[in-house]
C-alpha cells in the first residue's frame, strides 16, 4: 500500500470472501502519507482477532517461527521503498516462519475470485516441479475481458513485453492449451517458499517494473518451471496505485522513467550484448510514441532514464515517486 487504503481495503475485503484462505495476510505500507496506517489498523482490528504490527526493526527478526502465527500483519515499511523493496519486507517476515509452504504475492488494487487461491494451491500439488503460478488476470471494470493468461512473452532485443491472450474474452481464454511464458504477472505471483530460499528475494535494483521477469529467470535458472493456473481467477484494476496519487500526467511520466530505467538495467543484467541495441530501440521508440501522442511532458523522463542510466543510477536511489 501507498496512499491507497481504500483500493487495499477493498483487496483485503475480497481476501476475507476466499473458500481457501491464506493463514497469515500481510500489508506492506511503503510510507503512506495519507492517514493509511491508521484506516488499514482499523479495518483490521475489526477483522481479525490479534493482529500484529511491524516495523523495520522487526521485521529483521521475523516472527520466529511461531507455531501459530498471526493472521493479519501490518509493516511500516516507512519510506516508499519500491515495489521490490517493498514486498521484500513481507517476503521476510514470511519465510521466518517455516510453516509457509507459499506466498502469494498480490497487488493492493487487485480483487480474486472466492476459489482464487483453492485453484492455485490445487495447481501447486497437480505440478511439484513448478515454482511460480500465475493466474487469469482479468480486467476489474470488464471481468470477462482478460488481462493476460498467466503472464508475458519477453523479448530482449526490443525490451518489449506482451501479456498472453490480453483482450480476449474470459471463456475463450479458458479453453486455450498452456501457453508459453516467459515470466509470471507480478500482480498475482505465487511462489513456492523454497524458492524464494534458493533464488533470494525480489532484486531492489528496480524500483518499479521488470522485478518479476528478474525473478523467474533465476528461478528458471536453479530448473524450477513457471505455470499459468487457469481456473485461479484474479480482477486487477491496473495502475490504480500511480494514478490515485499523482495527477494521470506526473503519474505518467513516472511511469515511463521508471519502465525506462528498468528495462536498461535488466538488459544489462541479463543480455549485456544487446544492450546497444535495446538502449537506441528503447530511446527512439519511445520518443516516437511519445510524439505520436503528443505526450510532450513524457518526453523528458525519458531522456532522464537514459542519462541516469549512463551515470549508473539505479531507480531505487534515483526515483521515490510511483
């Protein structure tokens, strides 16, 4: 959550609607400003019974292995870290109980279905070899228009991501085979704790964007498969965290430095040979687009994302806006 308790809220409402419920809910609040501690605080007072509330100290220490960990956990991150910084605070406090055998990571302006985690789980069993699970993400306003099958196709030359079966209808979609993907939609992840063990945690290089097509490529790395659970069904509005907090201008534009930035460091992490290419392709193109759309206030983030990659900045250090 950023300043953003009613989409969180509303997120959590749905959780509470599941037939298979997780056993512990964890809130990460990356520094809200907006009195969002204290709405979040609230509403889960009234739901839970003993919940629990974190900061940074304690969140390095974890929960300690409890035998029956709390229900409802609230971190102050106390900053807004990023996505990946973020989640990584939650992600710990998590893997200190060794009784998570899952984590499902979930976007706060995301709403699944009641048997949404009862498919996933089904899936893990069905699938010991998989990893990380994604679900059908369908459009909040348009539920029987989907978002994307699972996840995306990557490309490296061009940086250019494609969500699979985006825009087609919700029944068509679910007669569709398995399709390829390259990496799991970060706003319904489901992981396997081990994996997270073995593969570490979400890489804080990005501040926001190309953090789950990091991770799955390392988990692909130590042979863990990536699965589409079809019948895991998840409403995500999109976006809705940037553009309730910044005017759709700024909230645009920080999007475009920040997907810039991202994608500049990912080429180099991952496919260093073809960073030449992708910086001119992603420099051009997006200028291009940005004139096409006559979306002149854009145009400088984009020319910022560039430079502050040639000075080895990192998106994190450099941006602490979504």
């Amino acid at each position: 959550n950023w300043n953003n308790a009613e989409e969180t809220i509303s997120c959590l409402d749905s959780m509470k609607q599941l037939t298979v419920k997780p056993e512990t809910v964890i809130v990460c609040d990356n520094g809200s400003t907006d009195g969002s501690l204290l709405k979040i605080s609230d509403w889960a007072k009234k739901n839970y019974s003993a919940p629990q509330e974190m900061d940074l100290v304690s969140t390095k220490r974890g929960l300690n292995e409890q035998e029956h960990p709390p229900e409802f956990v609230l971190i102050k991150n106390g900053a807004n870290l990023g996505y990946a910084a973020g989640n990584n605070n939650g992600i710990r406090v998590a893997l200190s109980t060794y009784r998570f055998e899952f984590i499902w990571l979930l976007n706060n302006d995301t709403q699944p279905s009641k048997d949404a985690l009862k498919h996933l789980k089904l899936c893990a069993i069905k699938h010991p070899n998989t990893g990380i699970f994604g679900s059908t993400i369908v459009n909040t306003e348009r539920p029987n228009i989907v978002q994307c099958a699972g996840g995306y196709r990557y490309y490296p030359l061009t940086t250019i991501c494609r969500a699979v079966l985006k825009d087609q209808t919700l029944g068509f979609v679910l007669e569709q085979p398995e399709p390829k993907l390259d990496y799991i939609y970060g706003a319904s992840f489901f992981v396997r704790s081990e994996v997270f063990k073995k593969c570490s945690l979400l890489n804080e290089d990005y501040f926001l964007y190309f953090e789950e097509v990091d991770f799955c490529l390392r988990a692909k790395q130590q042979g863990y498969k990536i699965s589409w659970c079809k019948d895991s069904i998840v409403a995500h509005k999109g976006g809705a965290t940037i553009k309730n907090n910044k005017s759709t201008l700024t909230a645009s534009s920080n999007g475009h430095y920040n997907e810039n930035l991202s994608a500049l460091l990912f080429t180099k992490n991952w496919y260093p040979g073809l960073l030449p290419v992708a910086f001119l392709f992603r420099l051009i193109g997006k200028l291009a687009a940005l004139v096409q759309r006559k979306e002149w206030q854009s145009i400088p983030m984009i020319l910022k994302a560039h430079r502050d990659f040639i000075c080895h900045k990192k998106n994190q250090r450099t941006m602490r806006t979504w």
